[in-house]
C-alpha cells in the first residue's frame, strides 16, 4: 500500500454520566480520530488519549502535535506502507504510545479491509464472542454506588470493577459484596492512588475476595507492586506500569504483576497489545482488555483483541450505552454480558456519517 494522507478528526462525546476515578471526573470524552487513506483502502484509527495528562502522560493535543509533526512524516518517507513495519518505523521517537498505536490501527484497518480480513483473524482470535466487565466510577455515596452497581449486574453485565481511592475503598466494597452476594466477580482500579505504606490498609480488602487490585502504586513502582503483593492476598493487577512486551516480562518476573491488564494505547498498538497477550499466556499470567471510553471503533478493534485464548478474564468492553447516548457506529450491545466480535473487513464496523459529523469540533488534512 501508499499512503495518500492522514486526516486528524477531533470529536467530542457526552458521556451518559460523570465517570470519576481517583484522577478526576469526566463528563465528556474528546477523541482524536484518524482517518488513514492510502492507494487501496482506508482505515480508521482511534487515539485514546484523554485531554488531560493525568492517567497518563500523554494527552490529546500532544498527540495531534507528534503525529502531524513526526510520526506521519516518517510513515510517509518509509517506502511500502506496512501495518506489521508502523512500529518499527515510528520507534526512534520516544514515547508517544498512544498516538503510535492510533495510526498502527489505521494502517492496519485499511490493510485488513484490502485483504478483506478482520481484526480478529489477523490478531488470532479463538471466540466470537467475548464476556463484558464494567468499570464503576467513584460515586458521592454509597446507595448511588449500589444502585449504579445494580443496574448493571440487570443489564448482564458478568464483572465488576469498582474505581477506589483513599476514602472511597473497603467502604464501598463491604457494602457490594453485603447488598449483591459473594458470587459477583468483583474488583477494584485505584488507577496509582496509594503507596507502599498503605499495605496494611490495602489488606483489609483480603476478606472480600476480589479478583485483582489494579494498579494500587505509582506507574514507576513495579518494585513497590512486587512488596505490596506479598502484604496482601488480593492478586495484583498492572495497568500503567506496563507500556510494552519488555515491562510486562519484568513485572512478571519481579512478582509485581499476577494479572496484566492490556490496553493497546497504552502500549504502543495492537501488535505490542498481542505480545504483551503472548508474553503474558508464556508464563501463566491471566490478562484481560482494558479499556479507555472508547467509541465503537476502538470498541470493535477491542473485542477482536479480548478473543484472543490469553484472555481468561472479562474487559472493560461495556456497551456502547454504558458511555454514551449514541456511538459514532453501530451501537455495541450486550447479549447476556457478552459482545460478539466483529467479522467485517477491518474493525468490521465504520462511522455513520451523520452521527460522526455531529460530535466533529475540527479536522486537519495531513498530505505527504
Ligand atoms: O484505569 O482502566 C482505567 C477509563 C479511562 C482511563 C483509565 C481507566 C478507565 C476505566 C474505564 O477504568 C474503562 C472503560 O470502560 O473503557
Ligand atoms: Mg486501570
């Protein structure tokens, strides 16, 4: 393939309700799109960044900054598009993970749909439809967070993730497990609000029997993850500590990580997202899909990857209405918790027009 050009696409999406986690709160999610066009196909890339830099470092306008001045220059000047070749191509550049993985997925959708392929088959997945977790906000009290908790246990929902911070923690979770039952896989995302010294707190979750802790301590403490998880006999779970296959094997074999959550922006791209799986299934480590409020087009590319025979737990791959009103695709709809992969060309899905050029705050046209 040659590529022709990289439209950027900011859309900005009301979300269905304030998501609140340890790092702030939300009322809409603003994504940076790409629209990959090249000589036989185009593809659609999703930028998970947020627009602020406090999950992580990266936000969207640095994003749209390093793709339009690095990142599609260097695409460009490489010779044959290959989505198998972006990662490599795009590694002198530091960082930048999230955008990297953006236009990977764009190029590897317009690959895919000229082979007519799908995301699934090229990734290796081995289900057609994958069970759904979904991730609860921090709430102003403890009866929101049991009706929230309800609506989505009726909804079919088959795990839940409660997000905690110091003050909103084993509060909460008594009170789930006492008003739903101990049969509810149930555990929790402090997205790095605690420390080391917050262990013997932290064990006071152990009675609960919740599946994981995820990402308890700050993004660069693997080591203090590897102390905290033999002061505590919920497994620990890694989000932002791991940005590659290489930091997964560390955590793995430092014993900071019993459960790996993978995220593909966070990680560099869907390719990375299938090493990391690979990495992760090598040494028995469980792994599940994480997620970043996507719209249906990361969604899609999602559950293709959440198909894959490594992920033994269920995602944060909720419905589309879990987050919004109306998805920029064909809404993703729960089947008795699960979502069926998408088994069209590519992602399988692409944006309705109409729905896509209502939520459209500005486009930029990258030529090359
Ligand atoms: O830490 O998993 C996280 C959302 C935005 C940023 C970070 C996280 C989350 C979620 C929600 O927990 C995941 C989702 O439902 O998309
Ligand atoms: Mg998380």
């Amino acid at each position: 393939m040659k590529l022709t050009g990289v439209e950027l696409r900011w859309i900005s999406m009301p979300l269905v309700a304030p998501f609140r986690t340890s790092f702030g709160t939300q009322t809409s999610r603003d994504v940076l799109l790409l629209r990959v066009v090249t000589d036989e196909a185009e593809g659609w890339g999703e930028c998970v960044a947020m627009t602020d830099p406090l999950y992580s470092s990266e936000y969207v306008e640095a994003a749209a900054d390093v793709l339009r001045r690095f990142l599609v220059p260097a695409l460009a000047a490489a010779g044959p598009l290959e989505a198998h070749a972006v990662a490599h191509v795009l590694e002198p550049f530091r960082g930048h993970r999230m955008a990297k993985a953006a236009l990977e997925m764009g190029v590897l959708d317009a690959e895919l749909r000229a082979q007519g392929r799908s995301f699934g088959q090229q990734l290796g997945a081995v289900h057609d439809r994958v069970p759904c977790g979904v991730s609860v906000g921090i709430m102003d009290s403890v009866p929101a967070l049991l009706d929230a908790v309800g609506g989505y246990l009726d909804e079919g929902y088959v795990r839940i993730k409660l997000k905690i911070e110091p003050g909103w923690d084993v509060e909460p979770v008594r009170a789930v497990r006492e008003r739903y039952g101990d049969d509810v896989l149930l555990q929790v995302d402090a997205n790095t609000a605690y420390t080391l010294a917050d262990a013997r707190h932290l064990a006071r979750l152990d009675p609960f029997g919740l599946l994981l802790i995820e990402q308890p301590l700050d993004e660069e403490d693997v080591l203090g993850h590897a102390d905290l998880a033999k002061q505590i006999r919920t497994p620990v779970c890694l989000d932002e500590s791991i940005v590659s296959a290489r930091s997964a094997a560390a955590a793995i074999r430092l014993g900071a990580a019993a459960i790996v959550n993978i995220k593909p922006g966070r990680v560099g791209g869907y390719l990375e997202a299938r090493k990391i799986h690979d990495v992760c299934v090598a040494h028995g480590v469980p792994v599940w899909c994480g997620g970043m409020l996507e719209t249906g087009l990361g969604r899609a590319a999602n559950v293709a990857l959440a198909a894959l025979p490594g992920f033994t737990l269920p995602g944060d791959t909720s419905g589309s209405g879990r987050y919004y009103h109306r998805d920029i695709t064909e809404p993703f709809v729960l089947d008795r918790g699960h979502l069926a992969v998408p088994t069209g060309p590519g992602l399988g899905v692409v944006p309705r027009e109409d729905e896509l050029a209502s939520v459209t705050t500005a486009t930029e046209w990258l030529a090359v």
